[in-house]
C-alpha cells in the first residue's frame, strides 16, 4: 500500500514538473539558437546581408527599435539592437536631397 501512494506521489510530481516547463514563455531569440528555430518563432524577420557563411536578419521589435540578428553557420552568435531614425529627421533628411544643390 505504502509503495502504491509513494508511485503516486512521484507521478504527480513529475506531471506538475512537466506542465511548468510547457506554460514557461517562449524565448523569440537567444544565443546558440539555430537559424531554424528562430524563423520559425519570428516569421517577420527578414534578410539584411548574406555573406560567406554569415546571415544578418532584421527583426523591428517596435516603432522605435530594431534588432539585427547574426547567425553564422546556422547558428546565432550576435545581437544588436538599433534605435531608427525619427520621422522629423528622416523628413530632414529627404528634404536635403531633394533641395536642389549648387552648381559649382
């Protein structure tokens, strides 16, 4: 009787061990992560440059911030985080190319 309580015991441990890990929070990128995993978790990443072996994805985590995510042989080895530019100096600057330039 004593060993049928215990088996239970130990069961209904294991089972609440397990619901924990499946209602943790998914990480969307974390060192080490295979390029696989992360295009899965992040189907907006899109490619920023591709070289020999290299591949730097773009992910815009808000209006003010974007990640360029490096993954080198499939696997991810950086992470940068890039503030973009605000509007008023993106319309600034557009203006400045646009104004005609002297002629010299």
């Amino acid at each position: 009787m004593m060993r049928l309580v215990r088996g239970i015991f130990v069961l209904t441990i294991v089972v609440l061990m397990g619901a924990c890990t499946v209602f943790q929070p998914r990480v969307p990128y974390q060192l080490g992560m295979s390029e696989s995993k992360f295009l899965r978790q992040n189907r907006n990443a899109v490619i920023s440059q591709l070289g020999e072996g290299k591949k730097v994805y773009r992910l815009t985590s808000d209006d003010r911030f974007y990640l360029l995510v490096t993954f080198e042989e499939g696997v991810l080895t950086e992470l940068q985080e890039k503030e973009l530019l605000p509007l008023w100096q993106q319309q600034r600057m557009m203006e400045q190319n646009l104004s005609p330039q002297p002629h010299r």
